[in-house]
C-alpha cells in the first residue's frame, strides 16, 4: 500500500548540498589550507631537510627571531616595497587613463578591440611574461635595444645591470597588470549613473571635477580591491622575476619571495622559509586592513 | 521676444532618424511643455537644448546667442531628471551647492543661494541628510532646489513626476506651477501625461515621430485640434472618433451619412462645407465630455456595452454601428448594459477632420 504521507522524490535529501560543496572544499583545504597550515607549523619548528641530522624540534619563535634579524631579508622587503611604489602608481595612473578614454563615447568597434586586447596580459602566465622580458631585454637582439639604437640613444644591457634589470621587470609588471587596472576602472566608470554624469555635465564643463567629485567615489571601491590584489600580488610575485633575472644582478631584484624561495629550496631551511612566509602573510593582511580603512566607500 | 529658439532641429541616431526637423520658440517666462506618446523624440529634444545629445542639423539658441554646439554647462540651463540624478555621495546641501561651487562663488553666497532654494521647498531640514535617506518627493524637491540655485536661463525637466505616486504627483504638479508664476523662469518640461501638459503649460507643442504635430496654448489644443492626433491626445477619456461620408454639401449646411447617426443621417451647420463634395470621407470627432443623455435633438443612437462609475459622474461605454463611443455623463444615470441610448451634442462641439486626419475649418 502506497504512503500517502510520503513527500515526491525531489532527489534532494539533507546530504545533497554537501555533495555539492564537498569538491571545491576539499580542494581548498588541500591547496589552500593544509599548506598554510604546515607552513604555520613548520615556521615553528627546526626543519632543514638538507641537515636532518639536526633533528625537527620545535623551537619556538627562534625562526622568527632570525628572520627579523636577517639583514637580508629586510633588504629583501626593501627592494619588494621599491618596486611596489615603482610600479603601483604608473599602473593606477595608466590604468585610469585607458579607462577614461575607453569609457568615451564613440568609436564602438575600436573601443569593443581594445577592450578584449587588454585581456592578453592578464591571460599570460607569469613566466612567460619573463621569456617575453627576456627577449625584450636581451642586450644583443632584444627589440628594446633595437628601438635604442634606431633613435639614437644606444642600447645597454638591461638585464647586466642592477638599475637595468630593476627597470626591466617592473616595466614587464607594468604591462602586465596596467590592463586590470584599466579593466576595474573601466567597471567603477560604468557603474556611475549616466544621469548623474549628465547632471554634473550641466553644472561643470571641468573634466578634472567630474572625475574627482562624481566618478572617483564609483571608482574607490575597484581602486581597493585592487591595491590589495596588487600588495598580496607584489609581495609573493616570483615567476616573473625569477626567470628574467633570477634576483640578480647582485641583490638588485632580489624581491622578498625570491629570497624565500632560495632559503627554502637552495639551502632548503624551510622552517625559516615558513616563518618569512607567515610573515609576508601577515603583512599582506595588514596592508589590506589598512587600504579598506582609509579607502574603501559604498556609494550608495 | 524670443529666448529659446529651435531652427529646424535634426537628430539622427545611426541611420534612424528620432527628430525630423523641429521648429519652435518660445519667451521669457513661459512655460512650454512637450508632449507626446513613447518614442516621439520629446526626451530627446529636451536632452538636446540642454546640449547633452549633439544636433545632426538645425540651430538653437538661447537668448539671443547660439548655442547649438555649446557644452551643456556653458548653456545656463538645469534640468531635473527622471531618476532625480543627484549625487548618492553628497549631502543634500553639498548637491545643490555642487554647480555654485563649479562656478567659483563665494561661501557665503552659496551658503545664502541654497538656503533660500531650501526654505522655496521646505526641505530645510533635510539640509545635511544623504540622498538614500531621502523619500522620493524629497529627492524631486532636492533635484529642482539643485536647479533654482543656479538661477538658469531655462529650467528643463524630463517627466520628472513619473516616479512619484499619484497623490505626490499631483502636489508635485501643483507645486512646480507655483514654483513658474514666483520665479518667472522659462520652463520647459516633457511628459507623456497630457494632463500635466493641459494644468501646467502656457504652450503645449504635441509631438509625434519626431514632427511637431501643432504648437498652441492648451485651450486651443483642446479647442481646435489641427488633426485626429492631437484631438485624441488631447482631452481625457479620449476623443470619439466616427468615419462618415459627406452626402450633401452646399453653402453653410453639411449632411453626413453614418448607421450611428439617428435615421443615419447627420445634419450641421458648416461654413466650410464648399470645400467638400458628396462621398467624400470625414472623420467626425466627438468629446465624450459633450455628449449628453437628455438631448432634445439625439444626434446618436447607442447600444451601451458597459458603465463605470466614477462617484461623481459616469463614464458609458457604448458601441454605434460598429463604432465605439465613450460618453462622460454627471451623475448616475440609472442604465444597465444592452440599454438603446439616444445621445446628443452641440453642433459647435463637433470636430470635423478630412481624410487625411486633417481639421476642417470652417
């Protein structure tokens, strides 16, 4: 005899949501933060697997003491902050440029191209984006030097040199990331009412106080996101760098991931590689705090 | 003479053309109001004297200078928008002070200009909100004291009633009428409610595909209709329309033949009617405001499909040989559907119009 009480088979049962989210959970405890976690732990504990005679004690914070003590790293940080502050306001300045006049009315076609052409970096792998920096910048046949020698100025060698190879990846950043930046803009342009534009057109002919009184509060929001997606970016970027030039010459890219890639895997004393690890980590966090307390406002 | 002057205005999106060559002026303080259904281009005319759609051709200007490839800020002109436009980021005072500051005015001007506009529209009170905290007809008011500070030459406002609820819209109406006859300033306002284009304009320009369809007071639109358009635009219910043929035409005296007529005949003085012959088509348009019950002399004969009734008067439904035909009664008359009703009108109430759809005059 049937159930009359019987709910239809809706082939949803209590479980059905876990099924559904266990994947992308699982994932992310497995990428994400399992290895945050054994960072975190290992920051903690003696482990250099090059020397494992030396046993893996925990030892406290002695990593962290030795790192904050480590005139290198500090320099290390010094040079990630120095590009940081190179790069960042061209990027914000270009980036804003780009949307400003992407944001234009007119030419429909062009404006559709260039949009989709400004995907091209941001679509390009890192280290590929160092091959493309290393052909460039090659002081024989790279089209920089070409482009030197055709005006005059005559090339050098970019890569050889510390202020160069400086100049180097944080024009190859530029290029890379300028695009998102224009891309946020562009967005925080388009979310301004076009009524209210219009409304600021019949009281100012000024495109300086559109922009700075009616477009920039639309703008703020995207500009956040994207100086914290650009700090955590900075601080582990490595692909890049370590394919141009390796941190070299000398220490004059010698950006803090870069460092921390060769104390874990060169000398391979993870437990301090961790402990400077968590310790960008907790920088990175602060910075966003920071950008979200002093920037960030909704609109409306 | 002539402040705002409109020379054959062209507008042109792509290959569409919205506005085919409109010509019109109007004076100092009058209060102009476009009107027409969706689409029309009255928008986009308006959008056009403020400057905020280029003009493919034709010239404008505005007090005696040209204006027409003027920035919009240079124009002198506010507008009130449909959607308020005010800046979500800005108080209410820091939004009407926005153009003042533009423009470089002292402080203590701005200050003075602002709370002047404020006390004109009693939201003194709501100087420092924020707009989101504002109700919609708090917005409006916010968006036209934005504009009575700047003391334009022209104030615009594209339907700036239609977000509002209806008992608001009509305090808004009255308000903005006011608002004209104490500051005196030329206004023009687009709507598609030809009600508030009948209370608030000195002149009505009717628009339609983007031709002007005629340019009058509102009396005289409502009057003397140049064509079937504007006298079924004009006027609320509707304007009744009958097709009839013309069977005898001679001097002053015109008889139309219709099955809705009594006897299917109709006979009227016409003073025009030389301009017509025997089988000619005409359109015969009838208010259903001036047709009435307890004529001595029907000059319809109607089968009554439905009433409404309003209160204090009662809108009959009614269909005549095919024809639909909408009367305004006072009252409840006491009528039920199926009813044969025997309907009259004064002959100088009816409209003649060609086949064309053109007025007759006499």
């Amino acid at each position: 005899m049937a159930d009359m009480t019987a709910k239809p088979n809706r082939g949803y049962r209590r479980w059905t949501p876990f099924w559904f989210l266990a994947p992308a959970v699982a994932t992310l405890l497995l990428i994400g933060i399992y290895p945050t976690l054994f960072a975190l732990i290992t920051s903690f504990r003696r482990y250099n697997i090059a020397r494992p005679r030396e046993g893996f004690d925990f030892i406290g914070f002695d990593n962290y003491a030795s790192v904050l003590t480590d005139s290198t790293f500090w320099a290390s940080l010094g040079t990630t902050a120095r590009f940081y502050v190179s790069v960042l306001p061209i990027q914000v300045m270009l980036g804003l440029a780009i949307a400003l006049l992407l944001h234009k009315t007119g030419m429909g076609f062009l404006k559709a191209l260039a949009r989709v052409t400004l995907v091209v970096p941001l679509a390009t792998t890192y280290a590929v984006v160092g091959l493309i920096g290393r052909l460039i910048f090659n002081r024989d046949f790279g089209v920089a030097n070409q482009i030197l020698n055709a005006i005059g100025v005559g090339g050098f060698d970019w890569l050889g040199s510390p202020r160069g190879a400086f100049t180097a990846i944080a024009i190859m950043d530029i290029w890379q990331w300028t695009p998102f930046c224009a891309l946020i803009f562009l967005a925080g342009l388009s979310m301004v009412p076009g009524e209210i534009e219009e409304a600021a057109r019949l009281e100012t002919t000024s495109k300086w106080a559109l922009l700075r009184y009616v477009q920039l509060p639309y703008l703020l929001p995207g500009l956040t996101a994207l100086l914290i997606l650009r700090s955590a970016d900075v601080l582990k970027l490595f692909d890049m760098v370590f394919v141009m030039t390796r941190g070299g010459p000398g220490a004059a890219t010698d950006l803090v991931s870069i460092y921390i890639q060769r104390v874990g895997f060169r000398i391979f004393d993870l437990g301090t590689a961790s402990a400077q690890a968590i310790l960008l980590l907790v920088l990175t966090i602060l910075i966003s705090r920071l950008y979200i307390r002093i920037l960030y406002r909704e609109v409306q | 003479m002539t402040f705002l002057q409109l020379n054959d205005i062209r507008k042109n999106f792509g290959e569409v053309s919205v506005i085919k060559g409109v010509s019109f002026s109007a004076e100092r303080g009058e209060f102009v109001v476009f009107v027409g259904p969706s689409g029309c281009g009255k928008s986009t005319l308006l959008r056009m004297i403020a400057g905020l759609e280029d003009v493919s051709g034709g010239a404008m200007s505005i007090d005696g200078k040209d204006v027409t490839y003027e920035e919009p800020a240079k124009r002198e002109v506010s507008m009130v928008f449909q959607s308020y436009a005010l800046y979500p980021h800005m108080s209410v005072f820091e939004n009407m002070a926005f153009g003042l500051r533009m423009a470089k005015l002292p402080e203590a001007e701005i200050k003075s200009r602002v709370l002047e506009a404020a006390r004109i529209l009693q939201i003194e009170p709501l100087l420092e909100r924020k707009p989101r905290a504002l109700s919609g007809g708090q917005r409006q008011r916010v968006a036209i004291g934005r504009s009575i500070v700047r003391n334009p030459k022209i104030f615009l406002f594209d339907e700036p009633l239609s977000n509002l609820d209806a008992d608001l819209r009509t305090q808004m109406r009255v308000e903005i009428a006011k608002l004209h006859r104490n500051l005196g300033a030329t206004m023009v306002y687009v709507t598609h409610d030809q009600v508030e284009a009948m209370t608030l304009a000195d002149r009505i320009v009717v628009l339609r595909g983007g031709l002007v369809e005629q340019i009058g007071t509102p009396t005289e639109l409502y009057d003397r209709p140049a064509n079937t358009f504007v006298g079924g635009f004009i006027g609320s219910p509707k304007m009744n329309f009958i097709s009839a043929t013309v069977e005898q035409a001679d001097g002053a005296r015109l008889v139309l033949n219709h099955a809705a007529f009594v006897g299917g005949h109709l006979q009227l003085p016409f003073a025009g009617a030389a301009a017509l012959k025997p089988g000619d088509k005409v359109t015969v348009g009838l208010r259903p405001e001036h047709l009435s019950l307890d004529a001595e002399n029907p000059v319809l004969s109607l089968s009554l499909d439905i009433s409404e009734n309003l209160g204090g008067a009662t809108q009959l439904y009614t269909t005549g040989a095919g024809e639909a035909v909408t009367l305004l009664v006072a009252g409840r008359p006491p009528l039920k559907p199926g009813d044969k009703l025997r309907v009259g009108i004064n002959a100088d109430h009816i409209y003649l119009f060609d086949a064309q759809g053109l007025a007759l005059r006499a």
